[in-house]
C-alpha cells in the first residue's frame, strides 16, 4: 500500500510540473474583443436539425499549450436541434437567447449573462428563436488512468487524508 501511495504520490507530482518548452511557444495573455473575432461557418449536422434552418458560426480564440481546453466565440440563427457535447463545456451568453432541454428533460432558459455547464457525453436540445451569441469555454476529458491519477492525488491533497496520513 505504501509503495502505491508513493507512485500515486510521483505521479501527482509529475502532473503538476509545467510543460515549459510549448508553454515557451505560446504569449502568456491571449486577447481580444469577442465582437473583432472573423467567424467563419460552422454548420450544424443537417440530421440534428429539428426545425428551421438555423446558421452557425464559430470564431476560434484560444487553445491551450495542450491542446486539452479551448475558448472561442459561437453564434446562431433560429431554429431547433440537437447538440451532442462530446466535451464539457461551459458558456457565457453575450447576446440573444436560448432554450436549452437536457437529457433528463429539464428545460432552462439562456439569456444574456447567464453561464450554463454541459457535461461532456451528453446532448441537449437548442431552440433559438431569433439568435443568440455564446462565448463556449471547452475542455476535452483525460484519458481515464491520468484522469484516475488526478482524482487519487487530489484525495491524497485533502485536509482528511493529510489527517489519516499524517
């Protein structure tokens, strides 16, 4: 057990050490008016597509070093679909609404200002009925044995288990 804890305990350590060569690659402060970013289309999967002919834009604005988040500026026109979120993802409407349904049937309206969080692996009904804008903040899952690892280390970082450890 002790042996495992301190390979848990290593690799937690690893985890933490930033990567400085892409980190170099890369301006410390990315920014920019949400309003000045060029979208570009992004059409939504036409079998999705429940009503209407909605429009999709994307404007990318940021990745991280590692490829695993990203920021980007997201608009739309009317109409309804389905959106499968194969990442969690949160948003910030910035302008215009939405109906948002999840899975379980809970209905929820956007508007501006609000922030929502969708569960990666997960879809949700849109129904945008003039237009809505979106900032989507965007983060891919690790694989399962590092995402395993992150759960151990930060349990072991916990103010119990620095009790029953220490």
């Amino acid at each position: 057990m002790a042996l495992k804890l301190m390979l848990v305990g290593m690799a937690g350590t690893l985890l933490a050490v930033p990567r400085t060569s892409r980190n170099e690659e890369m301006p410390p402060v990315v920014a920019a008016h949400s309003g000045h970013l060029a979208l570009k289309p992004a059409p939504i999967n036409p079998q999705w597509i429940l009503r209407g002919t909605p429009l999709a834009r994307v404007g990318d604005h940021s990745t991280s070093s590692d490829e695993a988040s990203s920021t980007a500026v997201w608009d739309c026109t009317a109409g309804e679909f389905r959106w499968y979120f194969g990442w969690d993802e949160t948003v910030v409407i910035q302008e215009g609404e939405v109906h948002v349904t999840a899975e379980d049937g809970s209905e929820r309206l956007l508007k501006v200002g609000d922030i929502a969080y969708f569960r990666g692996g997960t879809w949700a009904t849109w129904r945008v009925d003039d237009y809505v804008r979106k900032i989507a903040f965007v983060r891919k899952p690790f694989p399962e044995p590092l995402a395993t690892l992150y759960r151990i280390r930060n349990a072991l970082r916990s103010p119990t288990a620095k009790q029953v450890l220490g």
